[in-house]
C-alpha cells in the first residue's frame, strides 16, 4: 500500500493562515516521492483577517476550513475527520494561523491554548508512535501537546525560542535549510520561512523534514 501523509493546515496566506509556499512545497516533495496525502483544516472562523498588501487586519470574516481549501484544491476535509487510524504521518505547515487559528499563541505566548480537536488528533499520532513534522512557527505547539523535553527548532528567534522553553521544550538553533529530529518521539521540525528569504531557502529544509519523515515511516511500519 502506498504511505498516506496527514497535512494539517490552517487558513490560506502567511499572516492569517498556513504559509502558501511551506505547503506548496510539502505536497510537492510528498507527490514527488509517490507519497498520498490529504488535506484537513478545523472548520472555525479565523482569528482575524489580514491584507496582506497592506499587512493591516480587515473587518471581514473567514473560515479556516473554506479558505484552506483554497491551498488543497478543494480536496480538504474538516479537522475532526482526521484520524490517525487512516495515515501514517502528520505534517503542519506554519503560518500565522498555526498561532492564530491552531492555537493562540500569537496573544498569550507560553500560556497558548491549542484547538482541541487539534490537540486530540495530534496525540493520537504521538501515542501510535507515527512521526509529525512541523515547520516554521507551527513547532512551538510541541511542548503544549506532548509535554516536556521534546527537541524542536523555530530557526533563531530568541523571543520563540524563550516561550517553547518556558512551556518546557527544548529548542535547538537550526539553520533554514536543515531539520532538527527528535527520534524518541518521532518528531521533525525546520525553520522554514522563520529564516527563509526565499523559496529556495524554504524548500531545502522542507524537502529534508517529508524525507526523514518518509524515513522514519519505513523505520517504524
């Protein structure tokens, strides 16, 4: 049977939703190693809406599900759909809406709360020992998932650095075209646009994390 990979995303666009390229490139490593994937979003209203012309919020309202839709060429299905049953990996694309509409990190920091339906699923892979990938500010929801000690990267920002270790992760300072692994817990994260100034530099580290999680599959089934 060909490997299923979960992709989770959250909205559509870097400043509200999932990061258009880190998706992109993500299915496209995925197709290109003959990897099946599906899409899936909450189906909530978005925490806020961003012009991203302009960088300023809009008084508009937007649903996270509708608008990842965009991204999945409307073969996406609703979060609480998601089982991990059904696939043998969990990938996040980052965004803001990792901490907009995933959680709510971008307000409250290490006191974040994390979608529940999110955090259910999520601890499902966690608990079947099935590896999850993350990248950009997606890893900071590591520690608020699976507890303590889990290694993970965001790149170099001190400040997000400073809030996955008051919520007990550990982070390591990564550059944007490598991957940080935790191999105990099946957990591989890149930097991505924290540090990417462009597609390229993107793609390198993103290509590496859907093959060591390709890896990890082989490794584990």
């Amino acid at each position: 049977m060909s490997k299923q990979v979960a992709i989770v995303l959250s909205g559509c666009g870097v400043q509200d939703g999932s990061e258009i390229y880190e998706a992109t490139l993500t299915l496209l490593r995925l197709d290109q190693l003959g990897i099946a994937y599906r899409c899936f979003a909450p189906d909530i209203a978005q925490h806020e809406v961003i012009d991203h012309q302009h960088g300023e919020a809009v008084e508009e309202s937007r649903n996270v599900l509708v608008e990842s839709a965009r991204l999945a060429r409307g073969e996406i299905s609703p979060l609480d759909e998601l089982s991990a049953s059904d696939f043998d990996a969990v990938i996040l694309p980052g965004g803001f809406g990792a901490a907009k509409n995933l959680s709510n990190f971008a307000e409250a920091g290490s006191d974040m709360v994390i979608h529940d339906v999110l955090r259910e699923v999520l601890i499902e892979f966690h608990d079947a020992r099935k590896p999850i990938g993350l990248m950009c500010i997606a890893p900071v929801l590591v520690p608020g998932l699976f507890g303590h000690g889990i290694a993970v990267t965001i790149g170099s920002d001190p400040t997000v650095a400073g809030a996955i270790s008051a919520m007990g992760g550990l982070h390591r300072t990564c550059p944007v075209d490598d991957i940080v692994v935790d191999f105990e817990h099946r957990v591989v994260t890149t930097p991505a646009y924290m540090l990417a100034n462009s597609i390229g530099e993107a793609a390198s580290g993103i290509f590496k994390l859907v093959e060591r999680i390709d890896e990890i599959i082989d490794i584990t089934s």
